[in-house]
C-alpha cells in the first residue's frame, strides 16, 4: 500500500478551500458521489465507514470528502475496529448508523443499509502475466484474482486467449461475489478442469491456500503489486501444519474459539467439538489474537474462525492453534494424510 505523499492525509482530501476535484494519490475511486446519493436518498443522519487496517490511514481525508459534500447535519463515523475482509463488519457500529459504507472488499452478503465500496487497485498486471506464460506450457489454463484486481478480469481473460489459451473460470459459491473471485478461506472458483491455474494478485498466502485446496494443480502465482512470479510451493506449509498437528497430539485441554464476527461464525462446528471432547471449553471472541489467548490454561486450541489466523498467525500463538479438520487429525478422529486446508463456504 502506497504511502500518502508527505503523509498529510486530510489536506490531501479536504477540498474546503481548494475547489480541487476529488483525488487520492492512488486515485482509488471511493464512490463518494454514491455514497451521497444513498445519504439524501435515505435522510441519513449518521454514517459509518469502515476500511480494512490497510486503509484506515485514508479514512479521515475521506471522510472529509464526503462532510464537503453531504448535507452539515451529517455525522460520520470511522469504524477504529480491526477490518480484514467483507466477513468482518463492524455490526456495533452499523446498528448505530443509517448508511454503512463498507471499504476495500467486495459484498459477501448485501443489505438495504450497506453501502459496499471495493476499491480496485490500479497496478497493470499485464507485464507480469507476461513473464507467468513461461510456467504456463499447457494449451488450458484456469484465471483467477482477488476482489482488488477483479476489475480488469475480463482484460485479463481475453488477454490470455489472444496468447492462444483456452481459459477456464468460474464463479465459486455464495460467499464470493464476482467469477473468478478467490478469498483467502475459499478457492472454489478454481475448481476448473484445467491442471494449471493462473492467480493474479498480492501476497502469498492466497495462492498456497489455493495450491493446498487443488493439490492437483499447478499454481502459478502472478504477483503485479511486488512484480514476481513462483510456482505455489505447499511443502514448507505443510510441514508447519504437521508440526503443529504433532505438538497438539498430548493435549488435553483445549480452547475452543467460537468467532462472533459476522462472516466468521461456525456455530454447529464449534458445538460439536465441545459436545464430543468433555476436555474442550469454548471460547467466544471477535479479534483472536495471541495475547488474548495467553491467559487461558489451555494445553491447545482449535480455532472455527477466520482460517487465516491459524494458518498465517499460528506460530505467533503460545499453545499450538488448529483447524477444525487438523483438530480431527490429532484427536485421532482421521488419519494424518487428511491435512487440508481449512475453507469457509457461505455467508451468514
Ligand atoms: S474469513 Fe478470513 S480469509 Fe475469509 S474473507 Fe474473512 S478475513 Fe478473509
């Protein structure tokens, strides 16, 4: 994420006295125009906006942006919880306000009240899809992207069948909104009959989710925001999936965490973890994090919500933190060969 010029975000976005267009220095689009449309429309008074923690740093330039604009007796409000996705809303907030505008995500679920923004990025991902056609012999190939990017997949998709490939998309389930759209808990929109698969998008996470998800499946990951391309390698995951797996194996007390973010909730699995184990407590929270979990007396965790948070932040946990399925594993429900990787289906 690009650094404001100077870090002054509020002059860059208060055009009180400049009677400047609206800009930003990624000229991401914030929709503002909407967003003002659906306050006059509805005679909002109060407004909530929430952005993920990447973004937070924009949103007082956009909120000035939008009191320009908006009638005065409008107040806006900034979400200041943690954001990491369209599962994670900050319901507190959106029962306390008339229009909620969403930041950064595209819709997993949509209501009258919502407003969605996603802001797509606007680095050229071409270049990059040009140096991947090496790790892509075969004459099929299968596309997908993340919500950022989505707006230039069609480009994209035409772009790889003027290379001369035959490309495979698809749209997942319901908890994705676009084809082709991949999360970071679900990769359905990969299960193309193609044997290799194009991720175009940042990070790395993502494409071992997906490479784990599609083990059949070469992955080549096409990263246009730090300008790389690699092949999905599992093995070094994997490992630290077993070793964590193995460390749970003597545990007899275990945490098991019941996330109350509205997306993330998966009640029945949780239930039944603490209905079969008379060794299991549940544990209900929002953020799940490290510190805390500390002060509980618990020998291991088995974590049903966001499947990120175990798989990307588990080292950084006191006690080993396992999926539902790797739970199974070292409770000795399944055999050590069913590892997978942990996906979320549907909304809420
Ligand atoms: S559950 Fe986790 S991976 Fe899935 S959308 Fe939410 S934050 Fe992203």
């Amino acid at each position: 994420m690009s650094q404001d010029a100077a870090g002054d975000a509020t002059s860059e976005g208060d055009l009180r006295n400049t009677g400047m267009s609206l800009r930003h220095d990624r000229e991401w689009d914030y929709e503002l125009e909407r967003i003002i449309e659906e306050i006059e429309e509805k005679d909002a008074k109060k407004v909530g906006l929430q952005f993920p923690e990447g973004l937070k740093r924009r949103g007082p330039a956009v909120a000035d942006d939008l009191r320009a604009l908006a009638p005065d007796d409008v107040t806006f409000m900034l979400s200041g919880q943690p954001c990491y996705g369209a599962c994670d809303l900050d319901t507190f907030l959106m029962r306390r306000t008339d229009v909620f505008v969403h930041f950064g995500h595209s819709p997993m679920k949509n209501s009258d009240k919502i407003i969605y923004v996603p802001l797509f990025s606007n680095v050229d991902p071409f270049p990059m899809m040009e140096e991947a056609l090496e790790e892509l012999p075969e004459d099929d190939v299968g596309l997908v992207t993340t919500a950022q990017h989505m707006n230039l997949f069609d480009d994209m998709k035409e772009w790889l069948e003027g290379e001369g490939y035959d490309v495979h998309t698809r749209k997942g389930d319901d908890r994705l909104t676009h084809e082709g759209q991949v999360l970071g808990c679900n990769y359905a929109s990969a299960d193309i009959d193609a044997d290799q698969v194009l991720y175009v998008g940042g990070g790395k996470f993502h494409p071992l989710g997906l490479a784990m998800e599609h083990p059949d499946k070469k992955v080549v990951i096409c990263d246009p925001v730090n300008n790389v391309v690699t092949v999905a390698d599992t093995e070094k995951f994997m490992k630290q999936r077993y070793g964590a797996v193995h460390r749970a194996m003597d545990a007899e007390k275990w945490g098991v965490i019941f996330c109350t973010k509205i997306g993330q909730g998966r009640w029945e699995m949780a239930e039944k973890i603490v209905d079969e184990n008379e060794n299991a407590y549940l544990i209900t929270m929002d953020e799940v994090t490290p510190d805390r979990l500390r002060n509980f007396d618990m020998d291991a965790f088995v974590n049903t919500g966001c499947p990120r948070i175990t798989t990307d932040d588990g080292p950084q946990f006191h006690k080993p933190m396992l999926t539902p399925g790797e739970y199974e594993i070292a409770v000795g429900n399944k055999p050590l060969d069913e590892l997978s990787f942990d996906t979320f289906h549907g909304t809420w």
